[in-house]
C-alpha cells in the first residue's frame, strides 16, 4: 500500500477523502501515502492519527525517514523537528511551518481534509451526528 494513489475521486464526503480502513497504519507510525498527486505522510502520535506534507520544508528531505516522538516530527537530515499540533519548527531555524491535514476516524475507516491547516482538535473523532444524518439520508448506512 505504501504510495499507492488514491483518486481524489473517492471522497464520498464533500471535502474529505477516504483513505482506506481505520487499521490501515496497523503497527506503523508513520506510513508514506499519495494523495491526488500530492506526497504525504500518514502519521500516528500517541492516539492521535493526522498526515503531513513528505518532504522537509527546509531541503527536501523524505520525512518518513525521520521519527515521530512526543508530539512532534524529526527531519532525518537535520534533526529540526515539527510541532504536530500546528507544524512550527524547532528553535534556531527559519523556514515555513510543516504543512498539517486533519484525519478522521469513522467506523466506515480514515478519512482526509486536503484543506492546509493544523488538524481539528481530536483529529480521530467520528463524524458529527449531522454527518451521520446525510449518510443515511444518501443510502450510506
């Protein structure tokens, strides 16, 4: 599965894109994903589950190669490390913030916002009732 594309087509939800089941990361922290051309990290933080840009804003560098501890992200080539609640960079370095994208977990598996921004609070949190009302109203339940 690793960086199989995923259609943009799929999304079955107006802004979101099912991404695969809710195990899909399975023992993994960090897992590289594609999604509608666009390299991405699938990514677990505690019980937390959200994706980030793959490449390091700074040079490059393929993000899945670094480690994911405590709440933020390590570049394998110089050890800055991203905030995964908004994507700012360590102390004494000056480059753009890493770009975040929330993820939902439902019982009908992942799914993602391609919107840029820090992930909703509880990034893993089923769908609203109101979303779950327009489910069963399209026949999707």
């Amino acid at each position: 599965m690793c960086g199989k594309p995923i259609s943009v087509a799929e999304a079955e939800r107006a802004g979101w894109i099912h991404l695969g089941p809710t195990n899909l990361l399975g023992d993994r922290d960090l897992m590289p994903i594609v999604v509608g051309r666009k390299p991405l990290i699938l990514l677990r933080d505690g019980d937390r589950i959200l994706a980030v840009e793959r490449a390091c804003p700074h040079e490059g560098a393929d993000l899945t190669l670094g480690r994911c501890t405590d709440g933020r992200l390590f570049c394998p080539r110089h050890l800055a490390s991203f905030d995964l609640r908004d994507g700012s960079v360590s102390a004494g370095w000056s480059f753009r913030a890493l770009r975040l994208f929330s993820v939902r977990a439902t019982p009908d598996g992942l799914w993602l916002s391609m919107d840029d921004g820090p992930p909703s609070p509880k990034p893993t949190e089923a769908c609203s009732a109101a979303d779950s009302a327009q489910d069963r109203a399209n026949g999707h339940v």
